[in-house]
C-alpha cells in the first residue's frame, strides 16, 4: 500500500475489525449468549456501533479519503477501496444524527408494537407506529438522495447500490407475467406430491451429521469456519477466515435443517471466497444484499433441489433414515421437495411462487413510501393484492400484512433483492452450464469443486470491486434478465409436474 | 449519577462495554472460534484493545477524573468509580507507549522461544528473550513507580493493588516454616492412597452431566452464564450477566472435570455475584487476582474436596459411574481426591505443597527482577530451590523453571497472588464457621446456599469498593493472616492422614 495513504488504510482496518466484531457479538447472540446477557450485550454492540459511526463520521477521514481518491498514483484496486470507503461514510454522514436517533427509538417502538399486533392479529395496534417509521424513512431517502430523484431509489441503494425502480419494474412485471401461467397450469393439473415421508421423526443427531457431511462435500471450509444451532439460521462472518453459519433442526421435518444448510452454505461459500489480498479492506465484502442471496439460492434451489444431487445424496440419506424413506425413491424424494402452491407465507414459498410474494411486497411498499397507500389501507390492499398475483386470500392480518418484520424494522427496499438473487443465481448458472456442459453429471457425483471453483473466480474473489449487476453481468456475458430463470423454472417444472 | 459528571460516567461505560467485548473475544477463541481464524482475531482484538487505550489515555478523561475528584457533593461510590478510573487510567499513561510496545514485541518474542526451549528442554534457547523480557519489566516497573520505592511492589500492585514486599516477605516466611514439617509429617507416615480407580474410563458424556449438576447446585446461575469446553479452563465474563466458565474432561481421569468445574465455578459465582448496582462501572471488579482467586479456592479445596461434599455427592456420581467406584467408600475416595505428596509441577501439585511452589517462585522472581539472579543462572537457582523447599529436583528445565508461561509472559508479581488467594480462602470459612457452626451439615446436604450468601454480601456484593485486604479484613474481622490456613491443612491432613 502505498504509504503517504497508510493513515487511511490504518482506518480502514480498524473500521473492518469493528465489523468483524460486530458480526461475532450478533453470532453469539443467537447462538450461546445466556438469556440475561441480552440487555448487557445490547449496550456492548451499541458502544461498539458508535465507536464504529464516530471513526466513520470523522471528517479527518473524510479529507484522507479525498486525499487518495485525488491521488493518480494509486492503483486501481486502492482507488476503489477508497471509493467503498467513501460510500459507507456517505451513508453515515448524510443522515443528521437527530434522524438517525429518531429512527432507532421510532424502529424499536415498531417492532414491539408489531408483535404484540402480530400475536393479536390486530393490525391497528402497530398502524401509528409503523406510519411513524414511514415518515421517518422517506426523511432518510431525501437525506440520503439519489441520482434518479426517486425516494426508493435511495432506501434501496442501501441494499442494492446502483439498482433503481426504473430497472425493476419492467423486469418484475415481465416476470410477473411469466410466473403467473406457469403456477396456474401446475395448479391446474391438480397433482399434490406426497410428503408425508418428510413428517415422520427424524433424529436430531443424525439430522445434524447430513448436514455437516453436506457442509464439507460442498466445500465449507471448516476451518475457517463453522456450523451451530439458532432457532434462525443466518450467516455471519467475524471475518474470512471466520464465517459461521447456524441451521435448525426440527425432529418432524428433516428438509428444514438440509435445506438451511444449504442455503446458508452458500452464503458461507461466499463469505470464505473473498480475494485474501483484500483481507481487512472494503472490498472483502459483498456488492449488494441480492448478489449474496444469489449465492444461497444457487447452492440451495438449482443445486440443493436438483434431481442430479439426490441422486447422490439420497442413498446417503436413507443409510440415515432406512425405516422412515424405505419405500421414497429419488422420484418421489424429488417431487416431495418441490411442491408447487400458491400459500399466505413468503417464508414457507417454493422457488416458482416466491418471487409473486415479492412483487406483492414491492407494488406495496413504494406506495407506501410515497403515501399513494395509507397505512391504514395496507391490510386491504395487502389481501387484494395477493388474490390477485396469487390467487390466495389471509384468513386474518398475521399471516397477510404483518408476516414479515421487514417493515416494522425499517426495512424499504430490501425484498426486491431476494427476487435478484434468485435472478442472478438463474443466470450464473445456466452461463456455467453453457461452458461446462458436464455440470449434473458432476453434481451427480457430488463434485461441486468445478462449480465453486468458478464461481469463486467470478463471483467471490471479485468482492465488492464493481456492483452487483456488473460482476454478473461480466460472469454471464450479459446484462440481468429473466429469461435464465423463467427458463430454469419451466424446464424443471415441466417435468416435476409433466405438463 | 451526578448530571454534571455524565460525560465521566458515559466514559466508564464505554470502558467497561469494550472491557466485555474483550472478554467475549477472548472466550469465543478459546472455545469455538475456527483454527484459521486465529489471525484475524488477533488483529481484531488489537483493534478493540487499542481503541479502549485511546480512550483511556485521551486527556479529556483525566479532566473529567480530576474534575469529580475534586467535586464534594459525589457519593461515596461515585468517588470510588472516579478513583477507580483515575488507578485504570494511569496504569495506561505512566508507561510510555514505546515501552508499550517494545514490551509486547518482547513478550510475543519471549514466548515463542519459551515454547520451542520448553519443548526442546533447552533453557538457552530462551535466555536472551527472558531477559529482555526483564529489563523491560525493570523500566516498567520504573514508570509505574511504587509508595514504597520498591521495583517489585510496582509490578505487584498491577494484579494485587496495595499489597507490598514488606508484607508478603514475613508471611510467607512463617507459611513456610508451616507447611514444611507438615509435608514432612506426611511423608514420614509412608501412606500412599489408593487413586487407581480414578483412571479408570469414564464416560465423556456423564462427566459432563455431573459437572452441569455441580455447577447448579453450587448456584451458578446458568440464564447469566455457561459452561463449555476448552483445552485450558478459565472463566471469562463480558457482563455479571453473561459469565462463562469452561471445563475440560478426560475420560480417564474424572477428578481433572469435577475440580476444574468447581474451581471455575467460584470465579463464575464471584463475577455474577457484583452488585447490581454497579453494572457497568469500575467497581464491579475483583479488586485483585488474590480475591479472585480465593474464590475459585474456596469452593474447589474447602469445599469441594471436604469429606462432607463427596458424603453428598459421592453417591450421585457413583450412579454415574456404578463400575468404576464399586468398591469405593467415602474414605477412600475423600482421600483419594487429598494426595499429598511434593512434586515438580506447581499445577499438579496439592493444596499443602502447593504454596512451597509459590514461595519458590516468589523468591527467585524478585531475585530476577532486581538482577541479584542472572538469567543464566536461573535453571541451577531453581533446582537449588526446589530441593530446599520441597526437597525434589527436576530432570531437565521443562519441568523445572521453564514449566510456567508466566515470566516469558512478562508477569513479575502474579504467583504470590495465587497463595493469597488460599490465604483469604482459608480465613473467609474460617471466619463463617466461626458464626454459622452448621457449615459442615448444609454441604453434606448439597445447601450450599447460605455459605454463598454470605460470601455474597460479604466479598461479591463489594466489588471493587476497598482493596482486597481490607475487603477481607471486614468480612473476618481481621488482618491477613497464615493461621487459618495452617489450621485448616493441619486439622484435614492430620485425620486423613492419621498424623
């Protein structure tokens, strides 16, 4: 590095190690933390956040950024590390401290008001309350500003950099309108797979070894990283070298515990496969929410759902489990873990009507930004939406408007990027399949190696030196599309369902 | 708390937050953090520790200090907090940041040649590192300066704040003219005890259920803590609320898990047992390493291997184990768990031998410290010592003066800490005996709530309030004395022994 900067550098470590704190405070909190540390821990992490916001905010570093951003002699890699340095502190200097407060105590009051509304069923017991993170949310949009002028487009940037409503929404709604057919023609042939074979018990120790031998024959690096329990799993990493994913394992339902594995695996494979030589500076880091989401879906849909990978891994699974999957062959196994149904709970989706449960919540949450739509509209407008993208009505608010904690917690502009990631995993992979024509027969062998190996080429090692869209896009040959995935979904479907 | 002094107080909390955070680290990296995590970690860690010497040292905080020092209208215990800060903070000032460092990279240097020499059963091979660890030690000692003018009494007062030489000297030279004859006494009787169905196999698994069963009973309360694992034990708290201890377990010696679990157990019970009103200031602190330590001692020596515990507790581990005790009464395995016998190794040692190690200890580091000892001459003063003191000679250096980190570590004036702690023990159920004659008849009913009562009012509750002496003092109603010691070994040791 060079030296004159070495201040800047020196800061921006700090800045990462705070992180990697941070990540392990949140991990052992939902991991080992006894239950009467919860109110000491949250005074720790807030001392720690705002050690780490008074270092970010600090105008010293603010002239050492744009003292090396105006530098020519720094090399293309150190620039960038600036410039993602001087995106974080952005976002934290923008926003005047009084709001960033107002937020917090606005959000924390939201959360309590909407699980206590949520256990009650009583939307109107959060209504004020999440109103009040509204207003304060579109007061950050217009802090924080962006190049497009649109209030979401600044909250989304957050989540998403450079993705704005002018690219979302003439993709969304041309993938609303290539879902909607194919769920129709799937309900309509009227086919409920069996699965009662995945409700039988399921030991919990031998649940929690597949999904460790699922962990390494993926390529986890256990040791630099590992596996525990939460009640949800999530990913977190101290650091590279320190990725821990947590999965839950219920005794009745062994595709819980798979496929959180999987999913988190793949967030985990991620976190692992940043460039080393980025070690502790800004660009050991993801682009954006949904190019990590890609990661997870990859690994756990295309991959983790695929008839290829059963076929290796059932046999293993029935070694596990002989009385419960005795008579389940990979056909039926298969068909068990991708049944297709329009349902209330985004969480509970499959991969063919997940992405509806998103186009909902993002129709509804710019309106709501905008103050088109009341809060005091949502549970209607919430339930006539979902009739009408997926046909299905909430018997009563708790599983229709008030499912998710997103909203209350002050989250606009996130869920769109669960919809990326499944996009983005669509495109990698058929991209890969074009070149490696061998994939399933790899995948059949339970040989991932060639798989990760470039995605960690084209994906991981990149970390956040360019945006989301642009690593893929330069991984793919191609700009984001939906035809990767609506494609991916019709060919596996069509045969799951032989329509 | 004063409004006028809230900046003060907001410092106190910041320190005491990273202080915790430290702690978790700490904990986290000797139980679950992956092995390849371990630089990343160290890296971390430096940042937080710096970060928190920053603020420590910050001019602005001495104000602050000196500002409520001089203020008259503070209470009592926010003066003590002002006190206890101002003691934090010029332990941090007074050295000078290259002595800081030049002594870190001494230290880290030292104890990689002590690993290797230790290994290699070479002293040599640490003999420039050791002693370069010493002259720093030396300067450090300077900086800090002591009332007595003494260099040894500097480095003492780090871990037993307002103990000194001069009163150490004439106390150690009377527990040793104590303990001599008895080990003496002992050896004569010519008895060996019968500890071979202590290595015998005993199951994992059931170990650590029946130290989760001491732990409870002991009253460890285990919503505000845990226990885990790790190659060495050790308890670490982030908070009163959030204290963990860790054990580990042999299967073919269960003594090595139930003792290490009591003896972690009394510092667990001691750091969850701070005020409540002291969260997050100075004083909910141990006030010195003795104190801490005498509570790890109490329950493991006085209590845990009392002939009244196992009369209680033998049985339950007998069911735990019906094979491997079969043919074991109470005598024999109350002196089983009490061999005494002079030995090489200070951690393997009894509780009547083990102060003679000390005192060896004691002598030869003052020695070092001043240069009356070079460090060449370390290994033969050592032998000398040992064969003297406890009449034993080591083969080779590994397991003679090189057998403990502690001085490669750079900690001149930690060992006597240890005997103080057996010291304060023994006056601490010296004294509550005295009171509450029914001591013996609750630990042989499992009621250990009433002795743990008292301790808490006692010596917990206090917190850093007085130093440890003078905490001690009130409870017993006495001066640190050697007499309550030498009577509880002598009256044990007699009977078990038949003297």
């Amino acid at each position: 590095m060079t030296d004159r900067h070495a201040p800047l550098w020196a800061r921006m470590f700090e800045l990462k190690d705070l992180e990697g704190v941070l990540g392990l405070l949140s991990w052992d909190e939902e991991t080992y933390a006894p239950s009467g540390a919860r109110p000491a821990r949250g005074r720790q992490t807030g001392t720690v956040e705002a050690l780490r916001h008074q270092r970010l905010v600090d105008p010293a570093l603010g002239d050492q950024i744009q003292g090396a951003l105006a530098d020519g002699a720094l090399t293309a890699e150190q620039h960038l590390m600036a410039k993602r340095l001087e995106r974080q502190r952005n976002l934290a200097v923008k926003v005047p401290e009084s709001l960033v407060k107002a937020f917090a105590e606005a959000r924390s009051t939201a959360l309590e008001a909407w699980q206590k509304a949520k256990k009650e069923r009583n939307f109107s017991l959060m209504e004020k309350e999440l109103s009040e993170v509204l207003r304060l949310l579109a007061q950050k949009a217009d802090a924080l500003g962006s190049t497009t002028g649109v209030k979401y487009d600044a909250l989304l940037d957050e989540y998403e950099p450079e993705m704005t409503v002018a690219t979302l929404r003439p993709l969304f709604a041309q993938l609303r309108a290539g879902l909607v057919p194919l769920v129709e023609r799937i309900a309509a042939r009227g086919r409920r797979p069996d699965t009662s074979f995945l409700s039988q018990r399921y030991d919990d120790q031998k649940q929690w070894d597949f999904t460790m031998l699922l962990l390494r024959d993926l390529g986890f690096d256990l040791e630099r990283g590992r596996q525990d329990r939460s009640s949800h799993p999530f990913t977190s990493a101290a650091a590279p070298s320190d990725v821990r994913v947590t999965t839950r394992i219920f005794e009745d339902n062994p595709s819980s515990a798979i496929f959180s594995t999987i999913h988190e695996c793949g967030h985990g494979l991620y976190e692992q496969g940043f460039a080393r030589d980025h070690d502790r500076t800004t660009l050991a880091a993801a682009p954006s929410m949904g190019i990590h989401e890609s990661q997870s879906r990859l690994w756990e849909n295309q991959i983790g759902r695929s008839r290829a990978f059963w076929g290796h891994y059932l046999p293993m699974l029935k070694a596990s489990f002989p009385t419960q999957l005795a008579k389940v062959d990979l056909e039926a196994f298969h068909r068990a873990i991708n049944v297709v149904e329009p349902s209330l709970v985004r969480v509970e989706a499959d991969e063919v009507t997940y992405n509806l449960h998103i186009i909902v919540r993002f129709e509804l949450e710019q309106a709501l930004l905008s103050g088109d739509l009341k809060v005091a509209e949502l549970p209607a407008a919430w339930n006539a939406k979902m009739k009408e993208v997926l046909g299905v009505t909430p018997t009563h608010d708790a599983e229709g408007c008030m499912q998710d904690i997103h909203w209350a917690w002050g989250a606009i502009g996130y869920f769109p990027t669960y919809t990326l990631g499944n996009l983005y995993a669509a495109q990698l992979v058929h991209a890969y399949e074009r070149h490696h024509p061998g994939l399933w027969d790899d995948v059949a062998k339970g040989n991932f190696a060639p798989l990760l190996g470039w995605l960690r080429a084209n994906i991981h090692r990149r970390g956040f030196t360019a945006s989301a869209q642009q690593i893929v896009a330069d991984a793919v040959g191609g700009p984001l599309e939906i035809e990767s995935f609506l494609g991916y979904l019709r060919q596996k479907y069509h045969a799951l369902y032989e329509l």
